[in-house]
C-alpha cells in the first residue's frame, strides 16, 4: 500500500482501488480517509502532543508559507491552532465517511454551529430555520446573533412552503436537523437543498442523529454539514468535539476562520475520536435495531400516551424516512400517561439508563427535557415550544434489547401506577 489517502469507494482512480469499489460501512469505518503507511510504520494514529512545528532552514519556512497560500490543507504544519497531523487524521476519515471534501474539527458540536454561522453570515444578513431543533441552537440564531445585526426566522419543520416564504433578499442561509430533537423529524433533504439553490441560500444540515452510517446530507446538494462528535462519532461518552464538513471551498475559508477565532480541538481527544470512528457503523446498526424495538414496545405499552421514533408507521415522517435513511437512530421520545410527578417516577424507577442530558455512546441515558434543558423557561413559553411535562427523551447505548425493555416494562409499571 502506499502512503496517499484512501478516497471513498466510488474513486477508482484511487492508489488504494484494490479495495472492493463497494464496501460495506464498518469497512469503510476502519479504512476509509487514513494514511496507510504511518510514523514508524505503526498500526494505530499516534498523538501528536505538540504546540508548534519546526523548519530546517529559511528556504524550508518560504516554502511552506507559498505552498500554504496555493493549499491551504496539507500534511506540513506550522502552529497548533492551524492544525495538527492527528486531528488532521480524524478529520480526513470522516469526510471519506460523509463524502465530504474537508472537515474541521473544533472545540464541540455548538462551536461548529456558531463558528458556521458566524463566518456565512455577515451583518445585515438573515438566516432561516425549523423549530424542531436543539435548545442551544435556537438560542444563539434568536438570542446572540441580533447584537450583530442578523436576524432569524423560526418555521414549522416539514411546512417547506413556510420555509420558502420566510426567504428575504438579505437571507443567507437555511438551517435544519435531521433526525431533528427531540421529535425525530426526518428532513425532505432532496427538498430542502433545491430551495436553497434556486434562491441562492446556502444550506446547512445538523446530521449528528442521523451520523454518516445512517444518512450523507452532501449527495443530495447540502452546502454544509455539522456533527457534534460528543455523541455518536465518539461513542463513549469520554469526549468534546464538533465536525464542520462539505465542498472545500466552502471548508478552506471556514478553516482559515477558525485559525483566527482559536476554538479548536486537541489531538487527544482527535485520537479517542478515530478509535470511535472505528467501531462506528458496529454501535450505530446495533443502536437502530435497538431502538426500533424499544419503540415498538413503547408503542404497545398501557402506560405509554405517545411515541415518536421516525421506524414507527404512525411517525409523520416514517415514508420520507424509509426513502432517505438506511436507518433512524438510537434516540426515542414518549410521553406518559400522567404528569410531571409520573414522568419523574418513570425515570427514577429505571435501572439500567443513566439520568444524563447526551446521546449516542454505549450507555443508555434518559432525560425529562422539560426539567432538565428547559428548566429555565416558564411553564407557558416551554409548552408553546412542544416540551409538555410527561416527555421523557431515551438515548439507546449498546445493551441488549430485551434488558432495556424490561427495565422500561418495570419502571413504567412502578411510575404510572404509584
């Protein structure tokens, strides 16, 4: 094998073809996007713990400085905030994952949302936005944006023709999940990219639930994609990062951004990430199959009001989902039969899931979102947001099936009936 980048599985051309053209995800999860042929022929990325990279002579400093503005990724580096050969590595295997050109990796999931956001949208601009969407989110398009004179609309999710309506000539950007939180909506990606072009906005997608094994936003002509690496990506609930990818000319100028405003991520945690990287698509597949369980149990249970999980028929996306997505997720939402008192009860009667406000590793964690992310708000403004007292968010880890539904059969029988 030589020492080049192995692209994704479509690039032929590649110096790595001998691998099938089509390979399945947990292949692709171990060999896509790394360097063959490492430092000291090791098999495993090595950290590289280093603020500040050295030069052997002037000629070498000038160099690196023009071939810096002809490229601005390489394998050459200069300072730590401009980046790092291990975070180069995680970056580069999960842009093969998600078909992306570049990836950055930063400081967490919210810092790839503000520094996106901050670096599109200069003042004056507006940007619009579904209302199913992480808390954290909302806050700074509608809190912290306006003190830079940008403004922002909040639109049903799945209403596209209210989407297309709040579009303005100052607007600049539309921002969407999918899966969405904490109701699972799936986005008609196809749809919302087209908007975005004929209107000359560019689009940008938080993928973190769906990850790059269950769905790529960038083959349906999203501009740009955002993960929080904290869940999924790493897996085990021991990291912080977010990951920024899409067309390199989108990425170049972003990176050049973030070099400035300094909030990047180290290469400690750039090594758990690939580690995590590697038994993705493993955790992934078992998380969907679990879940899909979990809420058809749910779904069957006397003390169970509501479910939402976009493998169920009576999801409002389940079509749409069954045409995007090879699979929804590890994440169920429900509400009880009862109220805040009962949904308390639920959660503290369960054994196995960790009361935790995260998702994505191998511990299942459960959350009341209206005590727990939106304890902050009056009773009124939270239930005009759709957070109602006996919502309870479930994050599935790697246990088995049939644990997790037992305990839930339990705590549910426990809670309602106290």
């Amino acid at each position: 094998m030589t020492g080049e980048i192995l692209k994704v599985e479509e690039d032929s051309q590649s110096p790595d073809h001998c691998l099938p053209r089509y390979i399945g995800s947990s292949t692709r999860a171990v060999h896509l996007g790394e360097n063959r042929r490492k430092a000291t022929h090791a098999l495993i990325d090595p950290i590289f713990q280093t603020s500040t990279y050295t030069f052997d002579n002037m000629a070498d400093a000038r160099q690196f400085e023009q071939d810096h503005l002809s490229a601005p990724v390489s394998d050459r580096f200069e300072y730590g905030r401009y980046g790092n050969p291990t975070v180069a590595a995680a970056e580069k295997r999960l842009a093969a994952l998600e078909h992306a050109e570049g990836a950055i990796q930063v400081a967490s999931g919210m810092a790839a949302i503000t520094f996106t956001l901050l670096s599109l949208l200069p003042g004056g601009a507006h940007l619009v936005m579904t209302d199913d969407s992480y808390r954290r989110t909302r806050q700074f398009c509608e809190e912290f944006l306006p003190r830079y004179n940008i403004s922002c609309s909040v639109v049903p999710f799945g209403d596209y023709e209210a989407l297309e309506s709040a579009i303005r000539p100052e607007t600049r950007l539309l921002f969407s999940e999918t899966p969405s939180n904490p109701y699972m909506r799936i986005l008609d990606v196809p749809r919302f990219a087209e908007i975005g072009r004929r209107h000359g906005v560019k689009t940008v997608i938080d993928a973190t639930f769906s990850t790059p094994i269950n769905f790529n936003p960038l083959d349906y002509g999203i501009d740009l994609i955002i993960h929080s690496a904290t869940k999924y990506l790493g897996g085990h609930h021991d990291l912080l990062a977010g990951y920024i990818l899409g067309r390199s000319e989108l990425i170049n100028p972003l990176r050049d951004s973030i070099g400035i405003l300094g909030g990047i991520s180290d290469p400690h945690t750039a090594y758990l990430l690939i580690r995590g990287l590697k038994t993705l698509s493993l955790r992934v597949k078992q998380q969907n199959q679990t879940a899909q369980q979990v809420a058809e149990f749910l779904q069957n249970h006397p003390a169970v009001e509501n479910v939402w999980y976009p493998g169920l028929v009576t999801h409002p996306d389940y079509e749409l989902g069954k045409r995007l997505m090879r699979g929804f997720g590890g994440v169920v939402s429900f509400t009880v039969k009862g109220d805040e008192a009962d949904a308390y009860r639920v959660v503290d009667a369960l054994k196995l899931p960790f009361i935790s406000p995260s998702l994505g590793g191998a511990e299942s964690l459960v959350i009341h979102l209206a005590t727990q992310a939106y304890s902050d708000l009056p009773r009124e403004e939270r239930l005009k947001l759709n957070i109602p007292d006996n919502l309870i968010r479930l994050a599935l880890g790697v246990e088995d099936a049939e644990d997790l539904i037992t305990d839930l059969d339990q705590a549910l029988r426990t809670g309602i009936n106290a």
